[in-house]
C-alpha cells in the first residue's frame, strides 16, 4: 500500500522533502499556512508573496555546493529552470587571488565547487512551481496546521505521530508526518504536552543581522572582480555583497548584540546606505549612478544554534514523526547553511524511509544520518559564534589584552591558514570542500601534507607573504559610529555597568 507523508510548511525544508520523496512513489501532501505565489515572474514574487511562515525570506540568500549537486544530479530539470529564471552560478574560478591565477589549471573538482545564488523568493518560487507538478505531490496552500495527532506510548513502543488537525477541524491521517514549519513549529511543545520529551541544546549566536536589496540602473553591471573587498569582517561589523537575479542584488550587515545603538540605527535605510558607502568594496556596488534600493532594511534577530535529539540514548522518543531544517537544527544564518542542512535532511529522512518499514529503526537510521551528515558542521560553526561573541565583547573594553596563547592561535589563522589559502590554490580547493559541505569542515586542516604546507607558509612571516593579504578593511568602530551618528562610547558604558 502506498505511504502517505504529510508535510507541515512549504519552504525551503517542505519543498526539499517533497523533491526528495517525489521519486520514491509515497503520496506526499504539502500543507502550506501561506497562499500560494503570484501567477507572475521573480519580481512580482519578491514585491507580493506573503510568507508569514518564512521570517527570513527577503534575507541575502545562496545555496552552497552541496546544495547545487544534489539540484544538478536528482533534479537536472530544475537547475535549468532556476538558471533560466535568472538565477545565477558563482564558480570557483570566479573567486581566486591574483596568486591563484599565476598558477590556475582547472580540475575537475572545480565544476563541484559552485554557488547558486538568487533572491529567495525567486529560488522558491522556481523550486515550488517544479514541485508542484510532480505526479505524487499535492500542495495545500493557506492550510493550518493546528496540531499533530499523536497516539500515546504502549507495551514498551514509543508515542507516535499519526497525522494531524487543522484548524479547520479536518483531521488527516498519515504514516509519516515531516515537520518543515521552521522556526515558527509548536510540533516539540505539543509533543512535550503529550508526554515526549526531546531534549535539546541551544545558545545564542550572538549576532542580528541587516539585509537591504539594489537593483542595477538600466545599462548598468556589477563593479569588476579583484577591486576592495566586498566582504569582510571588521570585528564589530561583518558585511557581504550577495549577487542574485535578474539584475538585483542583496547587502547584508551583521552585528554583534553588544552592538546595541548601531543596531538601532542600522534599520534607518539612510544609516544602512551610510555605513554602505564607507566600506570600499560595498560602496562601488551601491553608488546612485550604478543601483538604487528597492526594499526596506529588514532585521532579524533571536538567532541561536539548537539541536534536538529524538533518539536520546539511542531509544526513539517518538516514531511517525521526522522534523526537518530549522524544526530540527538550528543555526546563524551568517554561515548560509540553513537551506542546505534543509535539504540534507529531507535527503536522510528519504534514505529511513526506503531502508525499512519498521517506524522506530527508521528514527534511529535518520538520527544516524543527521549525526554524520550535519553535526560536524553545526559544532563547527558554533564554536566560531563563540569566538565572536568574545572578541566583540573585547572590541568594547579596550584595556583587553589578549593571552599569549590567543595571540600565537590568531597569528596561525590569519599569518597562517589564511595566507596560504590565498596563496596556493591547491589548499584554496581543500578548504573549499569543507565550506561547501562536501566533507567534514576540518579534515582538509588535518591532512599531514596540508598542515605542513600551511606552516611553511606561517614560518615564512609577513613580509614574504606580503602579496597574499587583503588591504586592511577600515573604518574602525569608532570612526563608522561617528560616521552614522553613533556615540562609539554609549555601548562601552553599558556593557561596563553590566
């Protein structure tokens, strides 16, 4: 008999399971709480599409590697779709040093190392139109999902999950349920409620972030590559350029939450254009002659990483049931990751699903899968909040002074890995598998021949590596403060009484 999965949300995490579980033959039932895109093209969709479900739907956007092999090799059809829908591939090639061109062969492995970048509505509504006319898929827009059936705990078998209530009253029986809701899913606490406890870990990633979108003038194209960086981190304030399509791109401002009155500021269109315009890389995308904006300055905040764990001690808490992306894991959206763990995910709930029928080996085979595929990139992504976090903290205290140890472990970040990255081409491509999610995000760094040729580079100090950094990114905090009219003492003052 047929299986019947119904999935609650249809962004990035519903969309990836229904591409994921289309193939196998189960009928797959996508309730979506929002209406369904505009008849139009992307530019209707970014102007009209209302997503209450997907808070960060008008953020910068871009699908790792990982993400775009899984598109190119399950679901061909699509990557020409969103290619010709104006969506837009960023090559490897595209972002070498002058170094890395002195001596650049290409390798096959370069055709892997490929961003896909768009406006996420423009990504979304490619992906759902695609999705919607799979044979086995049926989308249900502006359907609310109330609550989730669940049958309680029995003769030693775990609660399980056999549908769900709307909150029109209907009830929808099913054999599998696949939480795809994100960050507004209630599925933990009503499960909770009903007597399932799935515990989890979470902290803050210690950061809001700041998105504006541009449009390139009539005639107009992007500054040329190898000019200032457009992005970088300043210590106080992290910033990035995001190509999309069609003309459009995307400035995102990051910042620290102990950057409390920049913070404030920044949501002024003209404060985030001003601190724009101070930043080289990003200025030369933004000046009045080039591009103008086209959307307000949208915040988002409350970022935190959290893992939930539904097989604690290796026992299923509950069956039937399989939260996917943010439902499931969450992380700081800096790292741009979200879309593709989405995918992974749906990805790993298809293979339990496949592998048997038996509901509880079918959790423990998709825990199993989640711990090898994403974890090691979660952890990793999670110490580097902490990091920052930290030296945000010392940005405000300037009497700091860093031990001995942190000054020779930053000396071999920056005097170290990164010069060499930015020198040899072969550790660029290395490190570029991990970023990429293609393998474990430190196994490059843990390579005996790799280690070596990065300490050779460290060993030979700056004046010999001289080629290899980027200029020094400025203004610092206290001259971008006074630039937008910040006090660059108010926050130094608060965090003191703290």
């Amino acid at each position: 008999m047929t299986e019947r999965v119904l999935v609650i949300g249809a962004g990035m995490a519903g969309l990836w399971t229904a591409l994921a579980l289309a193939p196998t033959g189960r009928e797959v039932i996508v309730l979506d709480r929002d209406p369904p895109p505009p008849d139009g093209g992307p530019d209707e969709a970014f102007e009209t599409w209302t997503r209450r479900g997907v808070g960060h739907l008008r953020h910068s956007h871009a699908f790792l590697a990982r993400l775009r092999l899984l598109i190119r090799d399950q679901h061909p059809a699509l990557l020409q779709e969103l290619l010709d829908a104006g969506c837009r591939e960023l090559r490897f090639e595209d972002g070498l040093t002058e170094l890395h061109r002195k001596a650049f062969t290409p390798k096959a492995i370069d055709g892997d190392l490929v961003i896909l970048t768009s406006r996420r509505t423009t990504l979304e509504l490619v992906i759902r139109r695609y999705a919607e006319r799979l044979a086995n898929v049926t989308f249900r827009p502006q359907t609310f999902v109330s609550e989730l059936m669940i049958a309680p705990a029995e003769a030693g078998a775990p609660a399980r999950v056999t549908g769900v209530r709307l909150e029109s009253g209907e009830e929808i029986a099913a054999d599998v349920v696949v939480d795809g809701a994100g960050r507004t899913s209630t599925a933990s606490e009503q499960l909770a409620t009903a007597g399932v406890s799935i515990p989890e870990s979470s902290e803050s990633a210690g950061v809001i972030y700041f998105t504006r979108h541009y449009r390139l003038k009539p005639g107009m194209s992007e500054p040329p590559r190898g000019g200032p960086a457009a992005n970088g981190d300043l210590g106080y304030l992290k910033f990035g350029v995001f190509p999309a399509d069609n003309g459009c791109f995307s400035v995102t401002l990051c910042l620290p939450e102990v950057e409390e009155e920049m913070r404030k500021a920044v949501v002024d269109p003209a404060v985030f254009d001003a601190v724009c315009n101070a930043l080289p890389g990003v200025a030369a995308w933004i000046a009045p002659e080039r591009a103008e904006g086209v959307s307000r300055v949208f915040g988002m905040g409350a970022l935190e990483s959290r893992w939930r764990d539904l097989a604690p001690e290796g026992r299923p808490a509950v069956t039937g049931f399989f939260p996917v992306g943010d439902s499931l894991i969450r992380t700081n959206p800096l790292y741009g990751r979200g879309c593709s763990f989405a995918a992974v995910s749906a990805y790993l709930v298809r293979d339990a699903l496949e592998a048997t029928r038996d509901p509880a080996q079918r959790l423990l085979l998709y825990r199993a899968g989640v711990e090898k595929e994403i974890r090691p990139y979660y952890e990793s992504m999670k110490k580097a909040d902490r990091s920052a976090i930290k030296r945000a903290r010392q940005a405000l205290m300037p009497a700091h002074r860093p031990s001995v140890r942190s000054r020779i472990l930053k000396s071999f970040v920056e005097d170290g890995i990164t010069v060499a990255v930015r020198s040899d081409i072969d550790l660029m491509r290395a490190s570029l598998r991990g970023f990429h999610m293609l393998e474990d995000p430190e196994a490059w760094l843990k390579r005996p021949g790799n280690f070596l040729r990065i300490l050779g580079y460290w060993a030979r100090g700056k004046k010999a590596n001289a080629a290899a950094y980027r200029p020094n990114l400025e203004p610092d905090r206290s001259a971008m403060l006074s630039l937008v009219g910040v006090s660059p003492q108010a926050d130094i003052e608060r965090l003191k009484a703290a």
